[in-house]
C-alpha cells in the first residue's frame, strides 16, 4: 500500500493518540466495503505513522533494549470508563438521626476503668468497663432468682450481634436497588439473605446421601470392608476389575499355578523374540558363573560356622594341666 503524504494530526504523546480535528467525511459514501476498508487502513497508518514520528523527536537516554524516552503529560482527559457512582442511600439510623438533629460525636479512644481505677481502651482487648470481666451482678427487685444473670447478658449479647448484622445486610440490599455498590459487591448484595449471613441449606437427595456415604466407607485402607456397617447400609459396589494374584503361603496346587505363570511369560517373551537367535554359549556362561557363585557362597558359609563354633569351645587352662600332670595323670 503507498503512503501518501501525510496532513498534520494533533498528537497526544501523552496517551499515545493522534486525531485529525480537520477530518471531513465524504459528501457521497464508498462504492463498497473493500473501498471504505482501505480509506480506514489508510487513515490509521497516517496516524500511528505521525505518533511515531513524534516519539523520535523526544530525547532519549540509551539502555540495554534500546532506547528509552519519558512521555509527557496527557493532553487530553477520556471519558470515564464506568458511569459516577452513585451516592448510597441513608441508613436508618442516619435518616433518624437526621430527622431528630442527632450529631455524630467523635469519642475517646481511652477511658477510665472504674473496676481497675485505670486508664484502658474503650475498644479491643483489655477495654475499659467489660461485662465479661465483672465477677458481680447487682440483682434488681424485678429480676427472676431461678435466672442467671450471665447467661442471660450472653445471650441478650447474642441477639444484639444478630440485629446488627441483619440491619447491616437489609442496608446492603438497598444500597443494591439503587446501584450505589460496585459491581462485584451489588451482585453479592442482591443474594444475602436478610435474616442471617448464610443462605438457607440444600436439600440433600437420597441418591446424593448415599454417595457421600459410600465415598466416606471407601475412604480407609481397607476401602471399607472392615468397618462396622450402620442399620440399612448396603455394601458398598466395586467398580472396575479385581486385580488377582497368587497366595503367599504355599498349599496345594501353589506350584503349579505358579509354573504355569511362568510358562505363560516365558512362551509370551519368545513369542515377540522369536525371530531371534539363542546364544547357546552365553547360557552356558551365565549358567556356570551362577553356579560358581552358588559355590563359592557355600564354602564362605561353611568356613564361617567352622570359625564360630572354634570360639564357642571352652579354652585350655594351664594351671590345671599342671595339677593333672603332678598327678600323674
């Protein structure tokens, strides 16, 4: 394709972008596709052509890969590539607030402990005034003898842990409705539940029941066969082939199971090497040498129990051979 000579562009070095703003469509359009193809081919090698014109009138320093040029700052401010997020609705507390003129106040972080006479935390480990660490409980006329008190703050706890996270989950679901979340946190917003922080469980069919069970009594070493069965379990199926092989204690009919696996490897290793020629000479070299090792295994074995039973043999005193010889014995 030639290029012809090319108009002045407006470059952006900074974004690595070019525009011609003196651009004017055609009063009639192309003949066809492949025309209008080739006049966009065209334009777009002007303008990568004028950006990297402009890159080489920058100074560079050289490196390793070549040489480097710092770019300017942008030119040019693009569009945002998502829509303004959209400011999130009031909560309840805030739109309560808000209507009876309550202002949020900033407290301090330390406070005075009146149980120790110190200065803790109001929050975190070791605060100041914990419920939990207060080994008397004032009873009041109104409260129930048969009742204790600190089960009874737990629990009141407990509930009060419970409503705050379900405020905390219906204020998330609204902010969805809106689209005052980003994607990622509208789309898992939309599925909380606003009664608790998990969804309500799956109902586990029978045939799922009883696939979980058999991969749990296949899971021991055994594959299950000696664990103790529940009321109503059934064995549980082998799938595949049961892979066979011959006893380890020797009985009846053992040997020639076994020869008869022999053979079969044997006639089925000549079979495929049948084209080949038997070294007679090798075998006897090879049968030879293994009988002399056989040989000379023996012979260390038996000089080895020779030895042992010289040191086992009660040694010769000198003192009674004198006593026998005075003797005359």
């Amino acid at each position: 394709m030639e290029v012809e000579k090319q108009p002045k562009f407006d470059v952006d070095l900074g974004n690595l972008m070019a525009f011609d703003s003196h651009h004017t469509f055609p009063s009639q359009p192309p003949l066809s596709r492949g025309d209008l193809i080739k006049h966009c081919l065209l334009k777009g090698t002007h303008l990568v052509q004028a950006v990297a014109d402009a890159l080489f009138t920058l100074p560079s320093t050289e490196d390793v890969d070549g040489p480097l040029v710092n770019l300017p700052p942008p030119l040019t401010k693009l569009p945002r590539q998502k829509h303004l997020p959209k400011p999130k609705p009031p909560t309840k507390w805030e739109a309560f607030a808000k209507k009876k003129g309550i202002q949020k106040k900033k407290k301090d972080k330390i406070v005075f402990d009146e149980q120790s006479g110190t200065w803790k935390r109001r929050y975190g480990y070791d605060r100041a005034n914990d419920e939990d660490d207060v080994p008397i409980i004032e009873a009041k006329e109104t409260d129930d003898p048969s009742e204790d008190p600190f089960a009874k703050r737990k629990e009141n706890k407990k509930k009060r842990v419970e409503k705050q996270e379900k405020n905390r989950l219906q204020n998330l679901k609204e902010a969805a409705k809106f689209g005052a979340l980003p994607s990622h946190v509208q789309l898992a917003a939309r599925a909380l539940p606003i009664t608790g922080t998990q969804a309500a469980p799956k109902k586990i069919t029978k045939d799922e029941l009883g696939n979980v069970a058999g991969i749990a009594a296949t899971a021991t070493a055994s594959g299950g066969k000696f664990d103790k069965k529940l009321a109503g379990e059934k064995p549980a199926q082998h799938k595949g082939k049961y892979r066979k092989f011959l006893p380890v204690v020797e009985g009846t009919g053992i040997g020639s199971q076994e020869r008869e696996q022999t053979e079969k490897i044997l006639n089925k290793i000549m079979s495929k090497n049948s084209h080949a020629i038997l070294n007679v000479e090798k075998a006897v070299t090879m049968h030879t040498v293994k009988k002399e090792k056989k040989r000379k295994s023996e012979r260390g074995k038996a000089s080895a129990t020779d030895k042992k039973l010289k040191t086992q043999k009660k040694p010769f005193k000198k003192g009674n051979f004198k006593k026998d010889k005075a003797k005359g014995k």
